[in-house]
C-alpha cells in the first residue's frame, strides 16, 4: 500500500494559490507496468488541460490541483487507488485507462459523489450497469465496445466475407468486450468464426497458439486485447511464417506498438476513432504539446477532453458537486478537444464514430476502407 500511495504524486500546477481557494481532481491509469505507455498518455493530457484551464481563471474562480493515480490496469490498486482519492477529498477523476478497473472503481466514486469521466474504457458495463445501479454521475470522451464490434465486424463483412477468422481475446473485461462484440456483429451478417481462444494478457509465448491458428487454415485474426501482447504475436507469427491479416482494436495505437513488433506490424488494421490530433481546431493545441516535447497521440487529447468539458461543466453549474455538474454535462453539446460532445441518460457520448486504421513503418493511417 506505502508504493501505491507513493503513485499518488500532487501536481504543483496550483502550487502558489492558498490552499482554501483549490479544487483537487485526479486522473488515474496505468502509470507504471506494461501499459504504461498509455498513462503517459492520460498524464500528460489531464497536466495540459489542468494547465490551460489555470491559465483562463480555473474553475469557479479557484485553481485546479491534479493528483496521479496509478492503477497498473489491475482492479485491485484501482479500487485503492479510489479510496485514497475520496480520503484525499478530489472531487472528478479523469480515468480510468482499463475497463477492468473503471468499472469497480465507478462504484466507490458513486458513493463518494466524485463524478468520473473516463476518456478510454469502453466496456458496455462500465455504463449500462452505472445506470442500472442509478449511478448518474460516469461518462465517457470514448465510444462503446459496440461500436467498436459493429465497425470490426462492418468492414470483415465487406471486404473480407470468405475470410477463415480466429477471434483471440485476453480474458480483460476490455479485451473480451471487444472480440464478443466483434463476434455478434460477424453473426448478423452470417459469419462464425472458425475459432475463439482466450490468452493471458502476460503471455510471451504464442507459438502454441500461432500452431493451432496455421492447422485451422486461419486467415485473419481478431485480438482483443492490448498491443504489447499483440505486437509479440504479430512478430512471432511473421518469423514462424504465419501470415494471418491481424485485426485489433484501439488499445493498439501508440508508437510502442510499431516498436514492439517492428517490421511485423506493417499491415496491421485496428479501429480507433477519428484521431483528435489531426483535427485542424486542434492544431495550436496540439503545437503547444509538441513544443513541450511530447507528440499527443493516442489518448493524450480524450483525456484533455474529459478534464476540460469536466470544468466547463462545473463553471456552468458553478458547483463543483457531482450531481449538479452531471445535470449540466447532459443539457446540451459541448466543445472540446474529440469534437462536439452530446452525452445521453448513460453518460454516454451520442454517435460515437469509429473507423479502420492501418499500421505502417510505425505508426497508424486511415485505411481508406469501412
């Protein structure tokens, strides 16, 4: 608990402004461990975004605080990392990375009144199940699984509808999410995967697999799952002379994909949405990041988007209570960082758009194909 607690490192954005006059929020991720990339990613777009909204006068006339949480990905820190943030008094958390711990985490903001904005966990649940239990207060800068499966499923239908498919999922909330939407949407359209494998996200070792997928004649393959796995069994498949089309999701796109597989990756399709960085309402923002030193790919501008429409809210509210805030996030559209945001009863954004990517020399361009 004392290295956990250490992960919880304040921010001095704020530091001059006297303590009575600042707000303390949090985003929390996978700080350290093998997704690590991609806390970097929340990182450094929640420090930006809590920077900018400083510069303009904060929220309510106060000054923003950020707290870093790490979660490593693994339910259990998160739900601790949860309760440290409620006994710290934050009251938002932009976060978390992985479904498997925004969900359980979701339940300790609720009875906390910390409202929760997630800019990257996708699965269904996270949602559904938050408006089941009257949780009014979790939202998303994200799409859904559903989405995801429909647009995967979309494209295999028309531009691959005789593919012999294996469908390979990591048993995460995330990663099995993904390829069980995948698979329904495959069905609508008359199509059954020839197979359906678990592995563990810490596998290092796909030879086994990579055999079963060659004697089923396997000619594409549909990960659910993170890209440090699916980088090693996209490069272990090309040096055992498998060439089966990799297809996964948005939890491959940042450059240690292409670095992990190299060469292998070449060819690699995955859905992500349209990429906020490229937007040309962004450009200013996205030189302010690149003259710091940091490209903000991937979900660096989903989580500056969750801070920032969080605090937005909150100035329109003029509360920083988590009901009041929720009330306004739903009455209307606002501006931000991924586009306009509409949120619906769940907390959910209305028409989330993703589309198909493709990886070369390192990193990921628009197909050009649905």
């Amino acid at each position: 608990m004392n290295r956990l607690l250490g992960m919880l490192a304040v921010a001095a954005i704020a530091a001059a402004t006297p303590a009575y006059a600042q707000i303390k929020i949090a985003t929390v991720g996978p700080m350290t461990g093998q997704y690590a990339a991609f806390g970097e990613q929340m990182k450094r777009g929640a420090e930006m975004a809590v920077k900018d909204i400083n510069a303009a006068g904060g929220v309510n006339g106060q000054q923003l605080v950020l707290q870093i949480g790490d979660d490593a990905c693994d339910p259990k820190q998160a739900t601790a990392v949860a309760n440290q943030l409620v006994s710290d008094k934050v009251v938002f958390v932009a976060g978390h990375y992985c479904s498997g711990s925004s969900i359980p985490a979701s339940d300790i903001y609720k009875e906390a009144k910390i409202l929760q904005i997630t800019p990257a966990s996708t699965n269904i649940k996270l949602t559904d199940d938050a408006l089941a239990k009257g949780n009014t207060t979790v939202f998303r800068t994200c799409g859904r699984d559903d989405v995801q499966g429909a647009t995967v499923g979309a494209y295999i239908l028309k531009n691959n509808k005789n593919a012999k498919i294996a469908v390979l999922h990591d048993k995460s909330p995330y990663g099995k999410g993904v390829a069980d939407e995948t698979v329904k949407a495959l069905a609508k359209g008359g199509m059954k995967p020839a197979m359906y494998e678990a592995y563990n996200d810490t596998d290092k070792d796909f030879t086994a697999l990579i055999n079963k997928m060659k004697q089923a004649k396997i000619d594409m393959i549909v990960l659910g799952g993170y890209h440090t796995a699916a980088a090693m069994l996209v490069k272990q498949s090309r040096e055992q002379g498998f060439g089966a089309q990799l297809v996964g999701f948005d939890a491959l796109e940042d450059p240690e994909f292409g670095k992990l597989g190299g060469a292998a990756t070449n060819g690699v399709l995955m859905s992500f949405p349209p990429k906020a960085e490229d937007f040309p309402f962004n450009a200013a923002l996205v030189k302010k990041f690149k003259d710091s030193g940091y490209d903000p790919t991937g979900y660096t501008l989903f989580t500056y988007a969750a801070v920032k429409v969080w605090a937005d809210a909150a100035n329109k509210a003029k509360s920083t209570d988590a009901a009041a805030v929720a009330k306004v996030l739903r009455s209307g559209t606002f501006q931000s960082a991924v586009g306009p945001l509409t949120y619906d009863a769940k907390g959910d954004i209305k028409d989330p758009v993703y589309d198909i990517y493709i990886w070369k020399d390192g990193k990921s361009t628009p197909s050009g194909k649905k």
